[in-house]
C-alpha cells in the first residue's frame, strides 16, 4: 500500500466522529474528493461526491457511514466525573479504563472512563461483567463547576476513543480505531480516483452517511437525495480467526479478501448483484470470502427498500475487534475491496441494471 493511501487511512482513522458529529470526517472527504466529483449535504449531513461518467444514469450509490461508534455525555457528577450514554453497540468488557475524548464548545478533553482495581472488587464482582450505568469518564476535574464552566462539558457533547493507527510489524496489518466505518469512506474515495480516468457507464456517487450506528439514518435521507438505481455497501465485516471465535467454518480471515455478504440482519442481497460481484472477482483474479450476519445491518437496511426497492450488495472489509476501541485490518483486503468495487462500476451500465430486477 502506498504512502498516500496510508496517510488517507491514518487521517480518517484518527479522526473524531460520534454520531450527530461527523463534521471533522465530512471536511476530509470534501477536501480529499476535490476535482474528483461535485459535492454536496443532505439536510441530516451526510456528504455526497457524485462523479458523472458517460451517462446520468443509472446512478450508483456507493455509502461508507463516517460515524464511528462513541458515547455521549449525559450529566456530570457533583465531584466533577461525566456520566455517558452510548451512542452505538458497546460491549461493555472493552469499555473499562481507556482513553477518551469528549468535544466540548470550549475545544477537545480528555479522560479516561473509569475501573476499578481487582485487588478491592469481591470474588464474586470480578466474574460478573462491568455495568455501564456504574462506569464513568474521569477528565481530572475536582468539581461540576470546573468540568462545566472550566472545561465546557456539557450534556450533548460527543465522546470518541483516541488511538493512534499504526503499521504493524508485517507491514500488511492495520491497527486503528473506527475502521467501522472509515475504511468504507476511504473505498468510496479511492474509486472515486480510480474511476475519474476511467470510462464508466453511469454517475457514481460516493456517500458519506452519518449516524448509522444509531439506525442508518443518513443513509435514508441521502437515498431520498440522489434516488439510487443500485448501491454497494462499502463496510467492514467479521473477522473470526482469532482465539474465542466458535463459529468452525471461519467466514472472514485478514488477508483471505474482501467479505460479499449474503444475509444480515437488516437486508438480503439482490442475488443477481451478488452474483455480478463473484463472477467480477474471478475474470479479474480478486479473492473473495463469503459472510453471513445474524446480527447487525449496514447502512444497506434503509436503502434497499428506498421508494420501489434498489438492488443492493454488502461488501466488506474483514476487521478484527469492531465495535471496540482499536481494531485490526489487512491492506490486501483493502486494496481487493477496492479493485472489486471499481470493476463492478464500470459494469454496471443500463442494460446490466436491467437486469438485476427479479
């Protein structure tokens, strides 16, 4: 992977983003999709970058939802403490004592969310997992005046994990926090520049939604903007081959190739787009591995059953530890996702859109 691509990573990454405050990652994408597509809002927020190729239509919707699961400020304590409601799904294991920022009108904060040591729980405490109303964020204020009138923590104010992404030592692994769903955003982005050199036939519109951890929400209103004649999901997906995973037919392993999904909880896929995209991964030699979700949606719920329903796949990213504060991702898979979905666009002409409809 390239210097650029990784500083692309790195910078939507390291970026803070809870839902309702995706403004940061929003200027990064307008700044990085500059002479690439015309951009514009929706009225919730998310960001769309439509890029005319040979035709208008058909319109090809390419969402990666720039919220990163966080929390949100609910109340301060007397003795200056800040109490949190989270804003997305939170295991609460891997909430315990880790490093925090919180977005306040007077500039970032930071603190830590509270634990406490093994040596005073009792036994039986230390089996039981941590309760979320018990935990708190300790930001270093001896007072509800100094953490509110000194600090500006109000009720409202969005909190994100901070990490540092980092090359791991094989030079392939990823480790950084919100590649759910940054590494979406920055797919749309890099086919973006694949595509401005290349003949497609359609408009592509590369979407940043916001608020999908809390309900696809942007990825409805933006649906409702740009009327999408298909959509490709770009999201992570499950890695299962670590220590604990059950499941004994892995479905995502770093470095096997971007995931095609064929259920999850909030869509099925159109089979005929599904089977476009494994057909598009053999002729071109992309390797691709298969997933299905019990649990969990994608921005792909809400848009799929838009007005009269748009064909719609989910193609993902392999991740290890979503929905946690650090996670890790292969660059091979990345660059296969993109290869894959840049294929697929140039695909995707009248005709062959026709042709998904069951």
């Amino acid at each position: 992977m390239d210097r650029e691509r990784l500083a692309m990573l790195k910078e939507l990454s390291e970026a803070h983003g809870a839902p309702g405050s995706e403004g940061a990652v929003r200027e990064i994408v307008a700044r990085r999709v500059k002479g690439l597509a015309e951009v514009s809002t929706d009225k919730l927020g998310s960001i769309i970058c439509a890029q005319k190729g040979s035709a208008d239509s058909p319109r090809i919707m390419l969402p990666g939802h720039m919220d990163e699961i966080g929390f949100m400020v609910k109340a301060v304590t007397k003795e200056g403490f800040v109490k949190f409601a989270p804003m997305g799904g939170w295991w609460t294991q891997v909430m315990l004592a880790q490093k925090v920022r919180i977005g306040t009108s007077k500039g970032p904060v930071v603190g830590v969310t509270t634990s406490v040591p093994p040596h005073v729980l009792p036994p039986e405490q230390r089996e039981k997992p941590a309760q979320m109303e018990n935990m708190a964020i300790d930001v270093g204020a001896s007072s509800l005046d100094e953490a509110t009138e000194k600090f500006g923590i109000r009720p409202g104010d969005p909190v994100t994990p901070i990490f540092e992404m980092e090359v791991m030592s094989n030079g392939k692994m990823l480790l950084g926090k919100a590649w759910d769903d940054r590494i979406g955003v920055a797919l749309f982005i890099d086919a973006l520049k694949e595509l401005k050199g290349a003949k497609h036939p359609n408009t592509v519109y590369g979407v940043g939604t916001v608020q999908e951890e809390v309900g696809g929400r942007g990825a409805k209103t933006s649906a409702s903007a740009i009327n999408p004649d298909v959509c490709i999901v770009l999201e992570v997906g499950i890695a299962d081959d670590v220590p604990g995973m059950k499941d004994p037919e892995k479905m995502g392993r770093l470095g096997s190739g971007p995931q095609i999904t064929v259920a999850d909880r909030g869509m099925i896929p159109n089979r005929g787009l599904r089977d476009l995209a494994v057909e598009t991964a053999k002729k071109h030699k992309i390797p691709v591995q298969f997933q299905l979700l019990t649990a969990g949606g994608t921005d792909g719920g809400p848009v799929h059953v838009h007005l009269t329903g748009v064909p719609t796949l989910y193609l993902g990213v392999p991740a290890r530890y979503i929905h946690s504060h650090s996670g890790i991702v292969h660059s091979d898979d990345y660059d296969n996702a993109l290869k894959l979905v840049v294929e697929l666009a140039k695909l995707l002409d009248a005709k062959t859109v026709k042709s998904l409809a069951p």
